[in-house]
C-alpha cells in the first residue's frame, strides 16, 4: 500500500515517500517520510506492528518522520521492543541522531512512566546488496541503485507466497534496479515529468531532472523487467488535477502491461 506519495513539496493531500508492505500478517514499512504515522494509521498500522522499517536512501523526504516512528514504537511497547532498521551505509548515523534529538523527550517519558524503565532501541543493519531476510514465508533482496550523488542507494523486492513486488527509491534506470526487477508482479516506482520540471524557473527544481526516473524510463524499466504492473509515486512536479491519466498515458507508450497513478492509500 502506498502510504505517501508526495515529493518535498508540502501538498495537503499527498503524506512524503513511504511504502507499506503486508505478507500474511508481516508488515514492511520502506521509507519513512512526511506525515508516515497517519498514514500507517490509515492502513490500520501502528508501528508497533511493523517487523522492520527499510530505508532506500537517506534524502530528507524518505526518513524525516522516523523519528516518529521510533518514538511512537517506543512508547507503544509494553516491554523492551527493539525496532528493526535497514538501509543503506550511513543509516546508523541518522538513527544516533534521531536518538540524540530525542533525548529531552526520553528523560521526560522515563520520569514520568513508572513502567517505562527503557529507552528505546533500534537495531540498525547496513545492507550491502544481496538477500536481507529469507525464512520460507517472506524472502527480501536488496539492489544498489544509482540516485548520485547519493550514495549508497538500494530498492527492495519483497517476496511472499508467489507474489513479489519491488520498491525503488529515487533512481536512474541502472542495472541493479533492472535485475531486481526481472518478472516482478509490481513495481513501485518514484517518477519525474522531465517535460514539465523544465518549465519550473527555478535551477534548483531542474537540477531534479539528472539523478531521477521520468515516466517514460520507468515504463522501459518495466517493459525490460517484464514486470506486471507498474505505480507511478512520489510524482515531481506535483501533477495537477485531473492530470493521471495524461501521467498513465506517456508510461504506456514504453509499457504494455497495467499501469497504475498513484495516489496515498492506494493498495495494490
Ligand atoms: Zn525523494
Ligand atoms: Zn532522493
């Protein structure tokens, strides 16, 4: 279920870049963007009821409510729950920052709840690519993306019961996201309009353009991948409304499969 579709532009209606991933009773949160805690709430999620939070790359717009998240699984927990984190080098770093910002928060919560004697914890893995969890019932890879001068980037594919999808941060068409791709049934994409961040008179919305996906390159990653389904997210320049079918329309010139707009809650 897509939780967040938004770019860093603050919409009233579209939360920041977080994709939720359910298997059987499993739950998956990748990134962990604006507004992430509604929209789990929305899906009927609390983070207490998430096995791990994967991050695809450390830009603001993908992890800057995961402080939430961490303070919200923290307090939700009736014994020391630690919240599992993966992503990519650098990930341990944010997360001893978040801790450290919420710090004050701690000392007040731990004085104030006499059953509340720990501090929360998060185990922190760095991933390099390859398989991050494999035990019979869900199977998770991970790839290296290419969103320089970003790096390290990954995107995710999530297999479960004959199904898979992949969840791709902010990337260029690369081989990695290829491989990962190959006859996936979904494949969750953030996207530009190339077409339309050029008329924006600003460099710094234009500078966009080099280190992201454009519709059309998603479909040919789609096409190439023999994916099922493809969902256009995280869309940048915020397409106007009414606009999707328009969005649809160009991915369907690269891609002869199902293609979906999406928008928050949006479950596939
Ligand atoms: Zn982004
Ligand atoms: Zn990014």
């Amino acid at each position: 279920m897509l939780l967040g579709t938004g770019n860093p532009l603050p919409d009233p209606n579209r939360a920041g870049a977080a994709t939720l991933i359910k298997a059987g009773a499993r739950r998956f949160l990748v990134d962990a963007g604006r507004g992430v805690c509604m929209r789990l709430a929305a899906a009927g999620t609390l983070p207490v009821m998430l096995e791990s939070v994967l991050l695809t790359h450390l830009h603001s717009d993908h992890i800057c409510d995961l402080n939430d998240v961490i303070t919200t699984h923290w307090i939700m927990s009736g014994q020391p729950t630690p919240l599992k984190v993966f992503g990519p080098a650098g990930t341990g770093q944010v997360v001893d920052g978040a801790l450290a910002m919420l710090a004050p928060d701690l000392s007040y919560r731990l004085a104030h709840h006499a059953d509340l004697t720990w501090s929360p914890e998060v185990a922190v893995t760095e991933l390099t690519p390859g398989v991050l969890l494999d035990d019979g019932d869900v199977r998770v890879i991970a790839a290296a993306t290419d969103h320089r001068p970003v790096e390290p980037t990954l995107a995710f594919r999530f297999e479960h019961a004959g199904r898979s999808i992949v969840v791709a941060g902010d990337t260029v068409p690369c081989d990695g996201l290829d491989e990962l791709c190959v006859g996936a049934d979904v494949h969750v994409q953030t996207v530009i309009r190339q077409d339309l961040v050029r008329l924006v008179p600003m460099q710094r919305f234009v500078d966009i353009i080099d280190y992201h996906s454009t519709v059309e390159q998603a479909a040919q990653t789609a096409a190439r991948a023999g994916v099922a389904t493809l969902v256009l997210t995280h869309q940048a320049p915020t397409p106007a409304p009414g606009a999707a079918e328009e969005w649809l329309a160009l991915a369907r010139q690269h891609f002869g499969g199902n293609v979906l707009f999406g928008e928050d809650l949006l479950e596939v």
